[in-house]
C-alpha cells in the first residue's frame, strides 16, 4: 500500500503559512508607523542608555527574523535544507529570546523592589529558551552534514 501525498493540502498549508507571515509583518509595519513619534520623545530624546540598546537589538531581531521567516516561507525551505538563512534565522531567534529574558528579568528587578535574586531566576528560566534555538540551530546544521 502506498501513501499518497495530498498536494492540494500542502498547497493550502502552505498558502496559509504565507498569509500569516504577511499579515505579521504588516502588522508590524503599521505598529512601527503609529509609533514612531512617541518612541522618539519617549526613547531617543532622553539619550543613550542599556534601556535604549537594549530596544534597538530587540528592534533589529525582530525586522531580520521577519525578513528571514519570509524568505524562507516564500522559498518553503525546511530543516533539511543547510543554507546559512536556516542558521541566521535560529541565531537571531536566540538574540531575540536573550534580549526579551534581559528585558524581563530587568521588568521583574524593577517591580520585586530591587530583588536580584528572583530576577535571576526569570533571567535563566527564559534563557533556557535562547539556549533551545542555538541547540536547535547546531541540530539543524548536524543533519545536513
């Protein structure tokens, strides 16, 4: 008995896939567009700072996972496929991980009266998942070897 492969369910998989991916990332530009006069009175007119660094990298993963996540889904390459994009992605998705697990500890030391120890705790439960795609990452590179 052979298994027959359902094409026109792929298609729309895929097809959705596509769709989401789109309506994030406009979404995400829209969002950027309404608050681009706040983010500079609020952010970028009190000078440079950790909390201002630490946005931009959260910025800047955040446009090189999209723009990553669509070349990818519009090319439809999955795990088995060894491109650097593959790799980047998987890096930039743990940077991104790493930053929200800072922004989070840093938002937990803030609220918990200056408490450093339970802001540890949430800094290396989050890492965890930073840690998850780097492993990941390696994983995906050792298979195509």
């Amino acid at each position: 008995m052979s298994a027959s492969i359902d094409v026109a369910g792929i298609l729309r998989i895929v097809f959705s896939d596509n769709c989401f991916l789109v309506a994030a990332i406009a979404c995400y530009a829209f969002d950027r567009c309404i608050r681009a006069g706040r983010e500079i009175d609020l952010i970028w007119s009190r000078g440079y700072s950790l909390v201002s660094a630490l946005y931009v990298l959260l910025e800047v993963s955040t446009v090189l996972s999209l723009g990553l996540l669509g070349a990818q889904n519009l090319l439809n390459l999955g795990c088995k496929v060894a491109l650097p994009e593959n790799i980047a992605l998987q890096a930039i998705t743990a940077s991104y991980d790493g930053v929200t697990a800072v922004i989070a500890a840093l938002r937990v030391y803030a609220i918990n009266d200056r408490d450093w120890q339970l802001s540890a705790v949430v800094l290396l439960l989050l890492l965890l998942r930073s840690a998850f795609d780097l492993a990941s990452a390696h994983q995906c590179d050792q298979s195509s070897d």
